[in-house]
C-alpha cells in the first residue's frame, strides 16, 4: 500500500494563538514538510488548488516543482487540480514539465473542487459545472495519450491536429479523479480505466464501499484492469492518543466550523471530534498503533491501494505537523506495509504500472 499526505496550507488563524502565519512562511513550511515525508520515506504528497484568501496555495504545479529540486522519491500530486474551470492544455503542460523535473514522480488528481470560486474568476457558468468536467477531462486525457490532438468541444477551441508540449514519458503523468459523494464520479472514472481517489471526510466508511464497487465494475464492463484506489480522508499523529486529540481537535473544529457557517452545518462538538477518531470513524486521528489499526480495518473494507492524509485541517503549529508526519513515515507506514505483505497473510501492493492506470 502506498501512504501519503495532502495538504490545502491553510492561512487561517491559529486556533490557539489567534495568529496568521504569511503566506510566503507557509509555503516555506509546506516544503519542509514535503522535504520531511521523502526522508521518512512515504509514498506520495499532494497539494490541493484553492482560490480563496484562507489557503495559499492556488498554483499547485508551481509548488511541487519546487518540492521536486527538494526531494527524491516521493510521489508529487495535486489533490486537487480543478479541471472544470482549467485549460487541459495547460494543465498537462504544467505536470509534463513536473513530471521531467521530477524525474517521472508527478500525478494529476482531477476534481471539479468543493468550493466554486475559480469559476466566476476564468469566466465558467456554474450551469454546466458537470458538463465542464466531463469534456476537460475527456481532453486532458486525448492530449497525454497523444501528442498531436485534433479534439472539439462545447467549452474550449477545437485543437485540430496540433502538438502539446513538453512530453513526457508514454502515458505519465498519471491522471486520477477526484471523487466526494456522486456515485456518476465513480463509474466515469471506472469505464475510462482510470484511478480513483475517494475523499471520506465524515460519516461511516463503509458507507462509502459502494463507490469503490461501481468504479470496480464500470472499469471491468469497460475491459479495463481493475483500476486503483485511494481513500483520501483527515488524519493526525502524536504519541499518545490524547496527545492527538489535544492538539488537532481545536483546529479541526475551528477549520470545519468556518466552512460549515458557509455551508449551513452545524458547530463541531468535541464528542462528534470523538466519535470521528474511533475504529469507524472517518477521521485517521490518534496514536501510531491506533492509525495503523484503522488504516487495516478499512482496508478490509476497500481493498485500496492508497492512503492520503490530511493532517492540517485548519491551521496548526508547524512543528506539531513535523511530527505527525515523523511518526506516519517510521512507525505507522512500516507497520501497515508489514501487516499487508504477501508473507504476513495479507494483501499485496498492486504492481507499480497498475498504480499509474
């Protein structure tokens, strides 16, 4: 299984301290963190796109190429890249030029984005906020599996036969999509054989199998090998479990309560944060051994291939962050790769070009 993080690096206040770190010493965090995850050895980072004055990062391609002189091994992808107000051409061109300055390790996470800001900011009508996903990303994907591409749509210019470059490698980057809680997601995904990544923020897991389901069958009617999948959700370590809930309840709480006042939910108690960290309980927060017992309890569930936690959910202390992700990369990933190894009874990694898809 493959264990990553995500982020959105916030730029809110402290919940705690009451302070707003700039965002220049934001990102300058974010790449130590990203630096941080490849010594310890996970798998993947990714870096999510936002045009809001509360996140600092609205240009994830730019990020990682910086986190790419940085690092070596790591996996570096969006998490994720709002397709439906992009330009496919550009948005390949970007990841491309990632993928030759990363030596191969760049990934594109496709989604149509939780918040809507980038529409109204390139000129998109949000009436055809699923129309415009399902056309990009039909193009994004002529355009990497083919140099010179002659395509027409309803949003964009027609490419009649011309060339989009730099290229990389047959096939790379890579391109995930992104899915919530629409079930249409998961079969697109599936019948284009693509990868999918699955973010469960709330509510029972299991609840979510199904998804995994029809992205499994649409692939497998579309002749497709079983495509992999990721499970995307809101996490944090520390050594003790009350440790890890002293430290991340407030800024979940203060994060998830801004955007519930946008959204109409209701304020987040300490015993909804509670029941949130239990073995069936969306949230990966608590202990080494406690993380890595969820992380196999839901795999049970999914079969998935992949692992992406988010640890900053609302802004906390830089240092706290490092680590969580010390603790994630030498004590929860060898333990969950041990208990999955073909030797220990469990289930084998799928082989690294089936990562891809």
């Amino acid at each position: 299984m493959e264990l990553g993080l995500y982020t959105f690096a916030e730029l809110t206040p402290d919940a705690v301290t009451g302070r707003t770190v700039t965002a220049e010493q934001r990102l300058r965090d974010l790449l130590e963190e990203v630096e941080l995850a490849d010594q310890v050895g996970l798998d993947v980072f990714g870096v999510g796109e936002h045009h809001r004055p509360d996140f600092a990062v609205s240009s994830p391609a730019v990020v990682l190429a910086a986190a790419a002189a940085r690092t070596s091994t790591i996996r570096l992808t969006s998490a994720v890249t709002v397709l439906s107000s992009a330009d496919p051409v550009r948005v390949f061109q970007d990841f491309a030029t990632l993928d030759l300055i990363s030596g191969g390790r760049a990934e594109i996470m496709a989604g149509r984005g939780s918040f809507i800001e980038s529409f109204p900011l390139f000129g998109y009508d949000l009436d055809d906020y699923d129309d415009l996903f399902a056309e990009k990303l039909e193009l994004l994907l002529a355009i990497r599996d083919g140099e010179h591409v002659t395509w027409s749509g309803r949003h964009r210019p027609p490419l009649d036969g011309l060339g989009v470059y730099p290229r990389p490698e047959p096939g790379r980057p890579p391109i995930w999509v992104a899915v919530g809680g629409t079930p249409a997601s998961a079969v697109r995904a599936g019948a284009l054989g693509l990868p999918l990544a699955l973010g469960i923020i709330g509510g029972l897991p299991e609840r979510f199998a199904p998804f995994a389901e029809l992205h499994r069958r649409a692939a497998a009617r579309a002749g497709h090998a079983a495509p992999a999948l990721s499970i995307n959700a809101h996490g944090f370590i520390a050594a003790t479990s009350q440790q890890a809930t002293h430290e991340a309840f407030a800024p979940f709480a203060t994060m998830m309560d801004r955007i519930g006042r946008e959204r109409g939910w209701p304020p987040m108690t300490r015993e909804q944060f509670q029941a949130s960290r239990g073995l069936r309980g969306a949230n990966f927060v608590g202990s080494p051994q406690e993380v890595v017992e969820k992380i196999l309890f839901q795999h049970e569930i999914f079969g998935h291939q992949r692992v992406l936690l988010q640890f900053s959910v609302g802004t906390m202390l830089h240092a706290r962050i490092m680590r969580a992700i010390e603790l994630f990369g030498t004590q929860v990933a060898p333990a969950v790769r041990a208990a999955l190894a073909p030797a220990g009874g469990g289930h084998a990694a799928p082989p690294r070009e089936r990562m891809s898809a």
